[in-house]
C-alpha cells in the first residue's frame, strides 16, 4: 500500500510594479510609492514586507505585513521620509514569509534627493 504525500506549497510573490510619482525629491520629505504585488501560488500567505534607499537602508517604510489569497493581486502602499543627504538611492523591496527572504527586488529607477536653498528669518530687532 502506498503512502501518498502532500505536495508543499511553497511561498512565492511576484512584484509587477513599484512605483513612485516622481523620483526626485527634497531631503526630509515625505513621500509614497506603490507596488503591485501578486500571490502566484494556490495557497494563501502572509508576506512581511518592507521598502528601504540603499543597501544601507538610509530611509525605510519600516516592516509591514499583508495576506494575498492564492493567485490574487494587491496593490500595496510605502511611505518613506527622505533622507536629507543629497544623492542617488537604489530603492528596493524584501519580502519575506516566515522568517525567509523569498524576494529581493531592485526597482528600475533611482530616488535623488536633493537640498534645495532656503532660510528661516527671524524676527529683525533693533539693539
């Protein structure tokens, strides 16, 4: 008599798009980009992820976690204050399941920040 065994399913994830509306921006401010994230599998998971600048991690959306039903998409939302060193960052996204690296995405564009002039005037006094 045969034993049948389960086949494991193991987690993948399949990043479509990750997205930012412009990828210049000034040093310390606040911004959002988005990526497409698709469950490709036939079982549901729970995916720890979290999008950071640099190997660094110089900025970070810090870790968040989301459930995507097997074979379904979800568009999921980073928020990210800027670092305030001008230069170019290389945005990536971790996924992980369980503890497991599963996806280290690069995405195909840079952020730059830059430091553009400006000065606070306080009130002038007469000594």
């Amino acid at each position: 008599m045969e034993t049948l065994v389960a086949a494991e399913v193991r987690p993948e994830i399949k990043v479509e798009e990750l997205e930012g509306l412009d990828p210049e921006f000034s040093g310390g401010s606040s911004h959002t980009a988005q990526a497409l994230l698709t469950n490709p599998t036939t079982k549901e998971f729970d995916y720890t992820l979290e999008l950071y600048l640099g190997v660094t991690k110089v900025a970070t959306s810090g870790l968040g976690v989301i459930t995507i039903p097997a074979g379904e998409s979800q568009y999921v939302d980073f928020t990210l204050v800027m670092p305030i060193t001008e230069g170019d960052y290389t945005p990536y996204l971790d996924v992980t399941v369980a503890g497991e690296l599963i996806k280290h995405y690069q995405a195909t564009e840079n952020v730059t920040i830059t430091v553009t002039p400006d000065i606070d005037i306080g009130p002038i006094t007469w000594v």
